[in-house]
C-alpha cells in the first residue's frame, strides 16, 4: 500500500486551490466564498487585473466605513463630554478638522468612493449587463490613482476628511447593501491587507502580507524572473478580524484521511492542535512574525515580554485545550456547533471538487493537513491543505498527537479490515456509492456527421422554389420577418 495520491495539486498548492475552488459550484451546492478567502494567482494577467479590481473596491468600501464610524466615534465622544458637563456651546459639526496638523481630505473621495461602491453593488447584481464597458459613469485610471492614493492618508496616515458627516446617511445605505451581499464581509476590516504566498511552497516560506497596491504588484514583478512552478505567485485576502486568545493569533491544524477516491473515502480527526504566534497581533504591524503562526517560522522568535502569561511558551494547545478556555468564557457550545462541524464541511466540499482530478489508484492512503484561521464569529475559514503535514515532535503537543495520529491512521487503513469499529479518533466523514466508471479506449473514438453546403448568397433571394417546395412551403404562404424557413 502505498501513502500517497499522484496529481493532488489541485488542492495541496495554493495556486490549485485558489484556481479550483471557484468551480465548487459545479460539484456542490456551496459558494467557496463563505469558507475561503478570495485569491488570485496573480502572475496571470487577467487574475492580475482582478485583483486590482478587488483591491480597489475594498478601498472604496474602506472610505464608507471609515466614515461610518468616524460618526459613531464623535457620539461617543460627544456622550462623554454631556456627561463632564464640559461641552463647549458654540461647538460646531465638522470640527474634526480644527488641529492644523491633520491632514485634511476633500468631500470628493466620498463621492468617487460612493459611486465606485455603487458600480461594484450593480456587477454582484448583475445589473452591468446591458452597460457599455467604456460607461462614464465607472472611474477611470486617473480618478481610481487619485483615490487610493487619499484612502492610504485617509486609513494609514490619520488624515481626516472635514465634512464627512455630510455624508454619513449616504454611505451607511451603500455599506448595509455591500454587507449584505459580500459572503465576506466579516474578514475585510478596514486596512486592505493581502498575503502573498509562492503558489506551490510549504512551511511558509517567502509569504509576506502588504497593505499598498504597488507593494504587492512590485513584489511579485521583482521576483518572477524563476522557474515556472516558483513564479505562481497567488495573492490572498487577509483576515484582518481573527479571533483572538489573550490578544494573540492562532490557526487550527486539522488532520484528514483520504482511503479512496472512488468511491470517495473521507475520514476527519476528532483531535487538532492550535498554533499561537510569538507576538501580539497587531494591524500596524505587518512583521511574519504577528500573522504567520507556522511553528517553522515562530520556532525562529522569542516569545514578546509583553505577552500574556498563560498562553503556552511553546506556542501550541490541543483543541481539549482549546474548548476548556470557550466553556470558561461562556462559549462552551461554539467548537460543536460551528468551528468542527464548519470544517468538515470544507474538507468535503474541498474533496468533492478534487475528486475527478487526482489519480484514483487503489491499495493507497493519505493524511493530510488542513489550516484553518477562525474569525471573530468563530467561523473557520480554510486557507490551505498540505500534503506530507509534519509529525515532527517539536512541542510537547505535537509530541503526543503526532504519534497518535499515525497510529490512528494505521488502524483505518489496517485494522478495520479486522475490526470495523477499529478507527481511534479517526471518524467517517464521507463515503459515496461507488461511481460506475464508463471503459475508456482510444481506439474506439470515432466523428460521424453530414457534409453542409455553403450558401451561395446571403438573403432569402438564394432560396429556390424546388427547395421551398421540398420543405413543405406554399405559394399562398408569406415570409415573416426574422423566420428562418430551413431551420423552421
């Protein structure tokens, strides 16, 4: 037997991943949107091309927010000077803008941000069909240069735009139809934050994330002079609201086993593992070592002086572990009720979509390991699948599920046989009936069909009489307009 599938790239890289979840739809009933963060390979021109497209409209949508609650930030600040009794009488609205020294922005963003967040809401509606490309009314390259450039002072710069507030009901109606329509919403924040990662490495090698536009296309141009499998770079959204645990970030690492691809074999492991990183998250910084939480780049820092003390100085929790601190805080039912059984159904919705494009060989097994990042809501959001995931014993976690999982896997792969109720913390996730495979064989190919004879002129004039008679036209008939009389 033999542990390990051939051409499995369409999920183990993230450039497979990234190109083939967007065909999820034709296997399932499930948008890749509402579990995977949108990503582009961004070395092809047109993902290139929609990726700026992305970014720009996330910035857009960024202006409205940030005015949304620049309001909600002046009533707070008005409700705490009510209550010193300090309000100044003559206070007027806009006075944002009295210290000289903040950068003051026009009016104009919100209008070109408001009318780019309009055209966006018509294409997810579907109401750009019947609009010319070239329409005035889109943004053109100057006006979209103009405005990320003032988003970059706007969000990263703390400038101000004076007379927001003129424009506070204007973009809370934009936003609440964006949000209502973006699956994603919830991962965008405010800071247009991406991670490029190389399209097929592992162990988070080279993977840096960037805020500015032509940071990212900069960084990506620079380095596609390689060969061709390193140049698929792949661009993906940041998760800018991670769920947190003593103000630090983790991911998940979670096993699964593949015993066949036809029928489709799925098994999911009760057990994982977290992975913290060494620093304190933070948006203003954007350093691998406060985003990236692989224990192949943490093992390289020292864990901050400013990190809570009971977070593990190894960097690791059991999922025991983990649900042990959600009871405590009051959240007990939330690793059953969403995060465990959300990612099972990314696993299957995954293996469903890669089913008919890995080599389906039989006496073979594999364990895989899937990431996963959970948001403030505790959604998990898969961001990758590896292929050979490390059993190395590098903590004390590691240490003890490592070795389980290998011999859990041995028991479904061997022991079954013997023992049907044999899995260890191995669970059966999907087993398909088995598909009835049509014999393929290339010397039974064959193209039959009927010669078509060309036209001799283009009109109704070329159509002669013994043909109309043929068809079983009658002179006492008329033509109508727009009626073909062979294909009728």
């Amino acid at each position: 037997m033999l542990n390990h599938y051939a051409r499995t790239g369409s999920f183990t890289t993230k450039i497979g991943l990234c190109l083939n979840l967007r065909n999820l739809p034709w296997y399932v009933q499930a948008n890749p949107n509402t579990f995977f963060p949108r990503c582009y390979g961004i070395c092809m021109d047109v993902e290139k091309q929609d990726f700026i497209e992305d970014y720009r409209n996330t910035a857009a949508s960024n202006i409205l927010k940030w005015v949304v609650g620049f309001n909600v930030c002046n009533k707070k600040i008005q409700k705490t000077k009510e209550k010193g009794c300090k309000e100044d009488v003559g206070q007027k609205k806009g006075s944002e803008c009295s210290d000289e020294n903040v950068k003051q922005l026009p009016g104009k963003l919100i209008d070109m941000a408001c009318n780019a967040c309009e055209i966006y809401l018509g294409r997810m509606e579907h109401k750009d069909i019947d609009t010319a490309v070239n329409s005035s009314a889109t943004l053109n390259e100057e006006e979209w240069n103009e405005l990320v450039e003032q988003y970059y002072s706007l969000v990263h710069e703390g400038a101000v735009i004076c007379n927001a507030h003129n424009y506070i009901t204007q973009c809370q109606r934009i936003l609440t139809k964006i949000m209502s329509a973006n699956p994603q919403r919830d991962i965008d924040g405010s800071h247009n934050i991406w991670i490029i990662k190389p399209g097929a490495k592992s162990r988070g090698r080279e993977i840096v994330c960037k805020d500015r536009l032509e940071d990212i296309l900069k960084l990506v141009e620079t380095t596609d002079q390689c060969p061709v499998k390193d140049s698929k770079w792949v661009v993906q959204k940041y998760i800018e609201t991670p769920l947190l645990i003593y103000e630090t970030k983790f991911d998940i690492r979670q096993w699964f086993l593949v015993t066949d691809w036809n029928p489709l074999t799925v098994w999911f492991y009760k057990e994982s593992y977290l992975r913290f990183s060494t620093q304190c998250f933070s948006l203003n910084n954007l350093d691998s070592s406060i985003h990236l939480c692989n224990n192949s780049i943490q093992k390289h820092y020292k864990n901050a002086a400013d990190r809570n003390l009971l977070l593990p100085c190894h960097n690791m929790w059991t999922s025991t572990k983990f649900q042990e601190y959600l009871q405590k805080r009051g959240h007990g039912s939330m690793w059953q009720n969403v995060v465990y059984p959300s990612m099972k159904r990314a696993i299957f919705y995954t293996m469903k979509m890669a089913q008919d494009k890995v080599e389906a060989r039989k006496n073979s097994f594999e364990l895989y390991g899937a990431d996963f990042i959970l948001g403030q809501d505790f959604k998990p959001w898969l961001i990758e699948i590896n292929t050979s995931p490390t059993m190395f014993p590098s903590t004390p976690v590691t240490t003890e599920l490592c070795g389980q999982v290998q011999e859990d896997t041995l028991k479904v792969v061997l022991s079954r046989k013997f023992d049907k109720n044999d899995t260890g913390k191995f669970e059966l996730l999907w087993r398909q009936p088995l598909l009835e495979l049509p014999p393929f064989n290339t010397t039974d190919l064959a193209v039959e069909g009927t010669g078509i004879r060309r036209c001799r002129k283009v009109g109704l004039e070329w159509i002669s009489l013994n043909h109309l008679v043929k068809t079983g036209f009658r002179p006492d008939e008329t033509f109508q307009p727009g009626v073909c009389l062979i294909c009728s």
